[in-house]
C-alpha cells in the first residue's frame, strides 16, 4: 500500500478540523466511530486543535516515530468518515440539515446494536460521547455550576416536603 505524502494528511487534517469547528452538528460524523476509533484518530489527526502546516507535519513525524501502525489505523478511519460524508451530501444535497439528522440516526443504531439490548419491555437510550483532547475548562465550569444549582433545588424541594408531612 502507498505511503500518504504529507501534502494530503494536511488535507485530511482540515477536513476532520471543519466537521470539529465549522458546525457542531457535523461532529457527529464522528459517532459513526466506535470510542477507540475516535480516540486514534484524534490522537494522529488532533482536529480539535488549529495547526499550521509545519506543527502539523511536526506532529506526524513525532506519532509516526511513537506508534507507526496509528498512520494505517487514522487512515481507515478517515475514509470511513470521508466517504460517508460524501455520500450523505450526494444522497441529501446541500441541505446539511438532513445530513446531520441522518447521520445522527445511523450513530444511534450503530451503538444500540452494538448494545445487544434483549429485553423489549423498556427502550435503551444510549448517551455517546464525543471525544475531546482537551478539557473545555468553560463547559466543565457550566455543567458544575449546574449541578450545584440542581442538588440546591432538590434539597430544597425535600426540605420543604419534610416541613409538610410534619404538618
């Protein structure tokens, strides 16, 4: 099998960090990747993280000399999100829209599948992450500070029904 030139993991590069940036709907083109998958090819590719060209091909060469099988494993994963990508916009058009809602679905049925879920009485919900390489410090903060407001509600709602049984 060829070796990728350089020229064209850049390219693969920006067009994993446009799904990652450009609409966070398209993010979940990603999902289509088991956890391991996803985990891989962000640690060869990072779109999460806005590189120039020469950091980026510093990075390759540092990943390269780490773990040279990674190269193969990010590159299958990625015509797997690109073909599919393609398809979807080739099936839909430009209306990204439904694209998002498909792929989407496709990601929900992947990982229920993957769930073996025998018993028919109650639906599973699956919660999927999305992988990120880094701590979004401003959302990890939120959802604190969202937790701390719920448990202050709940143990005022369970302060007040104790008041009124005891009434």
């Amino acid at each position: 099998m060829p070796r990728v030139i350089h020229k064209e993991q850049y390219r693969r590069y920006k067009f994993l960090n446009m799904l990652w940036y450009d609409d966070k709907d398209l993010q979940n083109f990603y999902l289509l990747l088991n956890m391991r998958a996803r985990h891989e090819i962000n640690l060869y590719y990072l779109p999460s993280k806005n590189l120039t060209e020469s950091e980026f091909k510093e990075h390759i060469d540092s990943i390269n000399k780490q773990d040279p099988e990674l190269c193969h494993r990010a590159g299958k994963y990625f015509k797997y999100i690109e073909t599919t990508y393609a398809k979807a916009f080739q099936y839909y058009g430009e209306n990204k829209e439904m694209v998002c809602e498909a792929i989407s679905n496709c990601s929900m049925l992947h990982h229920n599948e993957s769930n073996n879920n025998k018993s028919k009485k109650q639906p599973k919900v699956s919660v999927v992450p999305v992988l990120r390489q880094h701590v979004d410090i401003e959302k990890f903060c939120n959802a604190l500070l969202r937790l701390v407001d719920y448990l202050n509600k709940q143990k005022k709602e369970d302060s007040e029904r104790s008041k009124n049984n005891k009434s």
